[in-house]
C-alpha cells in the first residue's frame, strides 16, 4: 500500500506536466487511430537480445478505445492483449486522465499463462516558441496467472511537438514488486516525420514517424541497445 500511495503522489505532481497526442491519457477521436510498432536490438553481459512490440488502438466511441498490444522479448518472454480505454478527465485544457484495463494472455519459462493489466494514465501539454511541450505518465499493475505477485510499472515520457521534421524524445520505465529488485531503463531519441515521401505515386507516410532511440536498460544485468519505431496515424 505504501508503493501505492507513493505512485499516486507522483501522477499527482506530474499531472501538472504536459502530454503527447499518443498517450494513454488522451482519447482517440471516433474513427481514428494510431500504431506503433518497435524493435529493440540489446548488447547485454551474456550478449545479444531482441524484442519486438506491437501496439495499436482506435477510437471506437466518444465513451472508450479498443487496442491490442503484442510483444515478444526474445524467446524467453511475451504477452497478447486487449484492452480497453476510459477516459475520465478530456477537457481541453489541463491535465487529462484515462484509465485501461487489459486481458490477455503471456509466457515465459513456465508456459502460457492468463494475464490481466491495469493502467491509470495522466498527461497535459503546454505551447512554447519552440512548438508544444508534452509529457505523459502512466502507473501500471500488472498480474500474470503463474507469479504469486503483481508487477508494478510506472513509465514517463516528455518531448517536444513542431513543425520540424525532426523532434527530441525522452522516456523513462521502471517495473518493480514484491520480492523484486528494481528495473529501470532509459530511452533518449528522435522521432522523423516522414511526410513527403511518396510511394508509387501514393502518400503513405504523410501520418507517420520513424523513432530511433539509445536505451540504457538496468536489470538483473546491465544492457544497451538501439530501439527503432514506427509510428503511423490513420
């Protein structure tokens, strides 16, 4: 419970930070949607790691959002779920707030295993010379069926929004519960726009950006790895 009230305090303070257009706490509009879709190459002590997510959510009502998001770390862990977003604070000024509550199913040495997720969410942004100013916090309680424990996750990303093509981007995540050291990882990148390519005569990538990013990664060992995105709206 202390872990708790210690997180929520903390979504309380940042809830005066601003927030990117793809947070969880922002609702999609009716009819649109965005993906996301990484891969993350690691260098670690025992060597050479991979993992590859997929997200993607759309705006199905003016009440919720449906999403699925896949991941896959390697061949030692990976998850499928389905969530569903809330919103419970949209005003156009201020913070906004939204809550997820996901199913699904994950694996790991033990097999395939029932999963549930929680999410609270919080973001808000603010205007500058340099373009628009962006955060988002997202304060996650995870349970698989086989670990006799949650899993707490608490994430943070800021950035900066402009009519350039090119942004900075800077993420934080932390994983942590009972009987669990610490996990932390630190994500510095870009992201380009890609409006302007054509395709065979065909705008394909007027809504999209490309992410490239360094992450610094603290577990049971230490790692460093390149993450590359892409991130597409429609």
């Amino acid at each position: 419970m202390m872990h708790l009230a210690r997180l929520l305090a903390v979504i309380l303070c940042l809830s005066a930070l601003p927030l990117t257009a793809w947070a969880g706490a922002w609702k999609r509009p009716v009819d649109t949607g965005f993906s996301a879709t990484t891969f993350t190459l690691r260098r670690t002590e025992t060597g050479l790691e991979n993992e590859f997510a997929f997200y993607r959510d759309f705006g199905v009502s003016p009440l919720f959002d449906l999403g699925i998001d896949l991941n896959q770390a390697g061949l030692s862990s990976g998850h499928v779920m389905l969530f569903a977003r809330l919103p419970l604070r949209q005003q156009h000024r201020g913070t906004r707030i939204a809550t997820e509550l996901a199913l699904g199913t994950g694996h790991s040495d033990r097999g395939w295993n029932p999963m549930y997720r929680f999410t609270l969410s919080a973001g808000r942004s603010f205007s500058t010379k340099r373009g628009r100013i962006w955060s988002s916090l997202d304060l996650n309680y995870e349970k698989r069926g086989h670990e006799p424990d949650p899993l707490w996750k608490l994430d943070a990303s800021f950035g900066v929004q402009s009519g350039r093509r090119v942004a900075p981007m800077l993420q934080f995540e932390t994983a942590f519960g009972s009987n669990r050291d610490l996990s932390y990882a630190v994500i510095p990148s870009l992201r380009i726009k890609l409006s302007g390519l054509n395709l065979t005569q065909q705008k394909r990538f007027e809504d999209s950006e490309v992410t490239i990013g360094l992450e610094y990664r603290r577990t049971a060992q230490q790692s460093l790895g390149l993450r590359i995105g892409l991130w597409r709206r429609f």
